[in-house]
C-alpha cells in the first residue's frame, strides 16, 4: 500500500509540474491553450502525424507524460482519457508524398497549421514542442522538450503517437514482409534488411537518405 500511495504522489507531483506554465498563461489571460507535437519525423515509412489538444482548465491526467516515455498500454490507455476530457483535439496526417515533397520539417509545420485549423474552436495560444513555431494566427511559444516539461504538448504528444501507431499497423498487414507493426516505420536493422531484401514500397519515404542507398 506504501508503495502505491508514494507512486501516486509522485505522479499528482509531476501532474502539477507539467500544468505550471498552462497555469502561468492563464494568470496572463490566455483561456484556451492549445499544445500540438508530431509522431513520426524519423520512420523511413508512413506519415508524420501531428496531434493538438486543448486541455480544460481542471483537467486532472496524472501519469500523463512525454509519449516516448509511456509504454504502449499506458499510452493507449492515456490516449482514451485525452479524447474524453479534452475540451477539443485533432490530429493531421502529412503521407510519405507530402512529406518527399515539402521536407519533414516543413511538413511537420504545415501539418501543425493543418491540426489547428481543424479545431471545432480558436486557440488564443498555442504551446509547441521543439524550436520553431508554425506561423498561427494566435499566440505561439515553441518549447524545447515541451512534451516533457508542458500537460497539453504532453497530450498532443500522446494523441499523435497512438494514431500514427496504429496506422503503422495497419500497413503492416496492406506491406508484409517490412515489419511496419513492430518497428513502426523506423530504421532498426530488421527494416533496412528488409528494403535490401524486397526494396521500397509504397509508403517509404523516398527522399531519405537509407531510401535512396537501397532503391
């Protein structure tokens, strides 16, 4: 019971870290705060996946962390909580195409733009992970590791890696062979033998470098 009772502190500790600057913002004035980060810059397949969600203001989430740092089954757990209680949320998709095109980085950004704009509400601030800011037409502050230190990137965070996930899933049973619902698209060892072994599919990301050495 001693142990429980302490994790449970420590997670209603970190809940109240991660909701200092939502709550240094609304001293200010901000009432609706979006936080918005992507899943999926890296993978050499699949499409980026950019979530944004606005948090109530008694939002109450503990366990809520940066999605990298949550296993899967708290992820997936935490992700039907966030869609429950959030006061609204989406997320965007940019495939492999869009991104060959525009540049991860841009496309990471444009899908920003995308997930806000697909909001049922106006953001007054938006909180984003990473150094820069996609050009809103509202209040914009890009922080560094955001997803580790800011609830509603955290939030964001989570939304965005869940659905991405479960696409990748998805494509591992439309392209077997690559091991997509493993590796999620990623470029372990298991995914480049197999581009050796059966080359590109549709969903690679063409522009990559390990793309390109194996096509």
């Amino acid at each position: 019971i001693g142990s429980r009772l302490e994790r449970r502190k420590r997670l209603e500790m970190k809940h109240e870290a991660l909701l200092a600057i939502e709550r240094g913002l609304r001293a200010n004035g901000s009432q609706c705060i979006a936080g918005l980060d992507e899943a999926g810059r890296g993978p050499l397949a699949g499409p980026v996946s950019v979530g944004c969600v606005i948090l109530p203001e008694d939002i109450h989430l503990p366990g809520l962390d940066d999605s990298k740092k949550m296993s899967m089954k708290t992820r997936e757990e935490m992700y039907d909580r966030i869609v429950e209680k959030a006061s609204a949320w989406s997320v965007t998709l940019l495939d492999n195409l869009e991104i060959d095109e525009l540049g991860i980085h841009n496309a990471v950004l444009e899908g920003m733009r995308r997930a806000v704009d697909h909001l049922p509400v106006r953001p007054d601030t938006a909180l984003i992970d990473g150094r820069f800011a996609p050009g809103l037409e509202c209040r914009e502050r890009a922080i560094v590791d955001g997803d580790a230190m800011c609830l509603s990137i955290a939030a964001a965070s989570v939304v965005a890696k869940v659905t991405r996930d479960r696409i990748m899933v998805e494509m591992d049973a439309r392209y077997p062979g690559y091991g997509f619902a493993g590796h999620k698209g990623y470029g372990c060892g298991e995914h480049v033998e197999a581009l050796r072994r059966l080359g590109p599919c549709s969903i690679h990301r063409f522009s990559y470098r390990t793309i390109a050495e194996v096509s």
